[in-house]
C-alpha cells in the first residue's frame, strides 16, 4: 500500500510540479499567518515579536467582552449590515433579473444591464468621491438640488447611515448581482411559457407559478452561501465611504473596518486578534453549518 | 415624452407582435434602475471637466451648462512623473498578477482533477480550507511584515489576491465538466508527456474559463487599494489606489513640487481645482476597466454560471 502510495506520486510526479507553485503560494499566503491567531491569547510585544510576547490567557476576551461598547456595537453592526444587504440584495437581485428577462426590447435590455454592471469595478476608493460628490455639506447634489444643509459626515448625520451604505451598496453590486439569476432564467425551458400562455395564464401568474419558482433553489444556496460570510463586511464600503468618521462609528464601524483600523494606528494588537480569531471561528462553524444545509437541499451546489 | 414613446412603438412593431403597456412600464422602470446606476459615473465624468468656480458656487451638477473646464484634468496630468509611476505599477501587478495566477491556478486545477492520481483528494482540501477559515488581516499583517520582512514590497500586492479557493473551483470545474477526459487520454497514448498535454491539449481549452476568471482577477488587482494601503510606503511603489486614498496630500504635493508654468497658475487663478482635479483622477483610475469590460461582458457572464455548479 505505502509502496503503492509513493509508485503514484511517482508516476503522477508532473502533476505534483503543476500544482507546486499554487501550493506554495497557499501555505505562505493562507497557512502560515494563522499562526498569528496566537495573538489572542498574547500580550504583543513589537520588540520581542510574536512568539517571544508573553502568554496572557483570556484576558484580551475578557477585555474585548468587558468594554462592552466598541465590540457590542461592531459586532452589532456587522450583523445589522449583513441582514440588511442581504435582504435588500437579494430581493433587487431577483427583481432586476426577472424584469430584464421579461423585457422585449432585447438589445436595449441587453445595453441596460452593461451599463447596471459598471459600478461593481468601481473600487471604494474611488466610490467615497462620488458618494461624497452626492453628500458633501456644501458641494454636494442632494443639499443643493433640495436647498438644504445636511451634515451626512458629522455627528448630526449619523442616522442616514444605514440608508446611505444601503443605498451604495445596492448601487454598487444589484447589476452584477443579477447577472447569475439571468443565466437561470435563461435556463428555463420556453416550451413552459407557451403551455402557460396556451393554457391563459397572464404574464404575472407565469412569473408567479414558473419564474419565481425556478429561481428558488439559486436563491436558497446564494443565500446559505451567504451565511458563511455574516462576519465579514465590505471593508471598503466602510472604511473608505465612510471615510474613517470616528463620528460616525456608531452606525459605521465594523468588525473588518475595526481590525483595519487598529492595525493602520497600531492599535491594541492582542484585542484585534481577539476579535479576529472571533470572527474567524464563527465565520467557520456559519460556513460548515452552511454547506451542511446546501448538501442537504442542494446537493450539486455545495462547496464540499 | 413624445418622442420616446413613439420611439418605443417603432420597437415593438419592429420586435414583437404583442407588446403591451405592461412592456413600457416594466421598461420605463429598468430604465429607471439603469439610470441610477450610470448616473453617478456620468456625473465624475462631467465633474471632471467642470470649471472648478463653478463647483465651489453651485456645487456638483449634471448640467455645468458653459462652464466646462480642462483645469482638473489639466492640473492631474501634470502630476506627470507620480502619475506614470503609479500607473504602471497598477499595470505592472495587474498584468503580472493575473497571468501567473491564471497559470499556476489552472496548473493546480489539473492536477487535482486527474483521475488517479492519489495526492489530488488532499490538494482539493488544501485548497478549500482557506476560504473556512483564515487568520484575517492582523495575523497577515504581522507574518508579512514581521517574519518575511516584506514591508513596502510589491509582492505583497501580488501574492494575496494571486491564488484564491474559488477561482481554483472554477476552473477545476470547467476543466471536469467542459473538457472531455479522452482528449487528454488520446495525447497522452500519442505520446505527449504530462506537460505537454497540458499545455496544449488543456490551456487551450481552458480559454473561455481563463477569460472570465483572468477579468475577474484583473478588476481585483486594479481595484486593490487595502494591501497598498497597509504595506506600501514609498512614492515609487505607489498604485492608482493608493494615489487616489492619498488624493488631497497628493495633489497639493505635486503641484507644487512640480514644475507648473505660470501660465497654468494663472488660469487656475492661484488655487488648486481640487474638486474637478479629484474626479479628473477617478476617471483616470477607472477608465481603463470601463473601456476593457464590454469586450470581456460575454465571458464573466459564463465564468459566474460555471462557478456557481460545483463539479
């Protein structure tokens, strides 16, 4: 058996070489820094580097769960987000893809999703000039077109927060977000339509006994998907659209942004990492519990 | 209104037989959705090229009316020696990023994906596991520069986003479902070796997988701005992104470093047109990929529809 074993990788040697490099990449890049989770239960040391730091147990939990504040309220927002974005997404994203699909006007159709698209290779960083070329005090669109003077990046404004990175992040990622319903949609067999027609279905009742239905399994699995990544937030959406407002942390800040933050002021690393290594473990048992609801539902469409 | 309404009959006539008003309602509404989408990108083209005044008084608009200016973009152009060095890195990490990843990911998913061989079970794991559970920002900061001393290096813009577990997904997939397993066979009873049945029976093949993936990879290396922002700190290794975050610092610091002619200064009267030279960078940063995606539309859209069915 074992000399059958080394016969294989022998005879499959090239193979090994072609998956060489990725490999390496992976453990250097992916591997080798989880080891820097050890930080959780450390006390960082910059002189004396990560392993030299002494051992602090839980503290930095204790901590990160007695300072009730910043964590309760990242913690709360990451969620808050999560279920918002993913609401409203997945309800336009469906929307989006039915009405293009049913539209008749084919190549407008088609030029309407182009252009819907664009905004998702858009980085963030250059998202936060146009937001800001919307919301600023004094040359922003929205307080000289309705006369008035909103203060969206101070204090005053905090609560059009959730609204304004709603709204971006609809704007950001609806047209894209549709494009893997459409390629369902353009799956269903036409011959269903026509019995439909024949048999004097109006065009809603086909949307709601064909389309809809058809959808539901991609739904189901983007969503499931989709839990796996509750912890994890569009950085960029709200570290850079935001543009870092300490003022607006209360409804802006989350777990990712924090963890940037931290690591560009050189913040308290033991924290960090325990927030870190938080979010990792529960981003873990979401994605396995996750997957194990996908195998059941959808069997083709799981990870692993 | 006239004019598009008739302009819609003329299409349904042209197009379909029973269009009704369900169509233009339903059309009137995309559009709608379509306009909000484009508009804001519209608006940092039009800003770019606004008169700076014009902006300070009347804020950002759509209808600058005469008030067009090539001060912003002017006043950018002459950041001239940071601009092409940032440009070219962005270049340089996209073009080199997306094309050694595309080779040693589809190198992987193919070696993974023949029958036989025994390690491709553990490399499939090895591959997955990362996207369960990683050691986040912090820890990758600390190994980065810590352990492998790569502060201010390039190739912490490349290797991250070099390498990732769905892209490997993606083209393991297309290869098991698009690629019939006796043309591999047949080259390699024909006599070519493992490489070589690669490298010409399965990259070629792998086009239209490459394609999507190979754009998706690029849009990530162009847009990255969190790993410039963390680990780059000389002018020289600057990319558009990190110009960009960097925009107010950076265009003070250039212009007046630079050499801007009187002349120039004159016509901005004394002041730096920082709005309308803001927007004029953004559509420097983006333009590229808006002029590239439309030839690449066709190929994501497929890229998505494969990945999405694990094999």
């Amino acid at each position: 058996m074992q000399k059958g074993f080394f016969a294989n990788i022998w005879k499959h040697r090239a193979h090994v070489v072609m998956a060489l490099p990725a490999f390496l990449v992976l453990f250097f890049i992916m591997y080798v820094p989880m080891v820097g989770l050890v930080l959780a239960f450390k006390k960082y040391d910059y002189a004396a580097g990560l392993f030299a730091s002494p051992w602090v147990g839980l503290e930095n939990f204790k901590f990160l769960i007695a300072s009730k504040g910043e964590f309760y309220t990242m913690t709360k927002n990451t969620l808050m987000y999560y279920f918002i974005f993913t609401a409203v997404g997945t309800v336009l994203n469906v929307a989006i893809a039915i009405a293009i699909d049913q539209l008749a006007f084919k190549r407008m159709a088609k030029t309407m999703q182009t252009l819907m698209i664009i905004p998702v290779f858009i980085s963030y960083a250059a998202v936060q000039f146009i937001v800001f070329a919307f919301l600023d005090r004094n040359t922003g669109m929205i307080n000289n077109v309705f006369g008035t003077n909103y203060r969206f990046y101070a204090k005053a404004g905090i609560g059009y927060w959730p609204l304004i990175l709603t709204v971006v992040k609809v704007w950001k990622d609806t047209g894209y977000g549709s494009v893997l319903y459409m390629s369902v949609l353009s799956g269903i067999d036409t011959s269903l339509y026509e019995a439909a027609d024949i048999d004097g279905a109006n065009k809603f009742q086909q949307i709601r006994h064909i389309t809809i239905p058809s959808l539901i399994p991609m739904v189901t699995v983007m969503l499931l998907l989709s839990v796996g990544n509750v912890m994890h937030s569009d950085t960029g959406l709200f570290y850079q659209v935001t543009r870092n407002i300490g003022q607006l942390y209360d409804k802006t800040e989350v777990i990712d942004s924090y963890v940037l933050n931290s690591i560009l002021n050189s913040g308290n690393f033991g924290y960090t990492a325990a927030a870190s290594l938080f979010q990792s473990v529960v981003g873990l048992l979401l994605m396995l519990f996750a997957n194990w609801m996908v195998r059941k539902i959808e069997p083709e469409n799981a990870l692993f | 209104m006239q004019a598009t309404t008739k302009k819609a009959q003329k299409l349904i006539t042209r197009e379909h037989k029973r269009i009704g008003p369900g169509q233009i309602i339903l059309l009137f509404l995309v559009l709608l959705f379509t306009v909000f989408c484009f508009a804001p990108v519209l608006l940092v083209f039009i800003s770019a090229f606004t008169d700076e005044m014009y902006i300070v008084q009347h804020g950002f608009t759509f209808f600058p009316g005469t008030h067009w200016s090539m001060n912003g973009m002017n006043s950018v152009l002459r950041y001239g020696g940071q601009l092409a060095t940032s440009y070219a890195v962005t270049i340089g990490i996209t073009v080199i990023g997306t094309f050694v990843g595309l080779l040693i990911m589809s190198m992987y998913a193919y070696s993974i994906s023949r029958p036989g061989f025994r390690l491709a079970g553990f490399l499939s794991v090895f591959v997955l596991i990362p996207m369960l559970f990683n050691g986040g920002q912090l820890s990758g900061y600390i190994i980065f520069t810590s352990w492998y001393g790569l502060k201010d290096s390039l190739l912490l813009l490349i290797l991250p986003l070099c390498v990732t577990t769905m892209n490997v997904i993606i083209l393991r997939t297309y290869i098991a479902n698009s690629i019939p397993g006796e043309l591999m066979e047949a080259a390699t009873i024909d006599g070519a070796g493992d490489y070589r049945t690669f490298f010409q029976i399965t990259l070629p093949l792998l086009k239209p997988s490459l394609a999507a993936v190979g754009f998706m990879m690029a849009t990530a290396y162009w847009n990255d701005w969190q790993n410039a922002q963390l680990y780059i700190t000389s002018n020289n290794k600057k990319p558009l992104q990190l110009l960009l975050i960097n925009i107010q610092k950076s265009i003070e610091f250039l212009l007046n470093n630079n050499n801007v002619p009187a002349s120039v200064r004159a016509a901005m009267g004394g002041t730096i047109p920082q709005y309308s030279s803001t927007m004029a960078t953004v559509v420097i940063v983006i333009a590229p990929i808006m002029v590239v995606y439309p030839f690449f539309q066709k190929y994501f859209v497929k890229g998505l529809t494969v990945g999405s069915v694990k094999g």
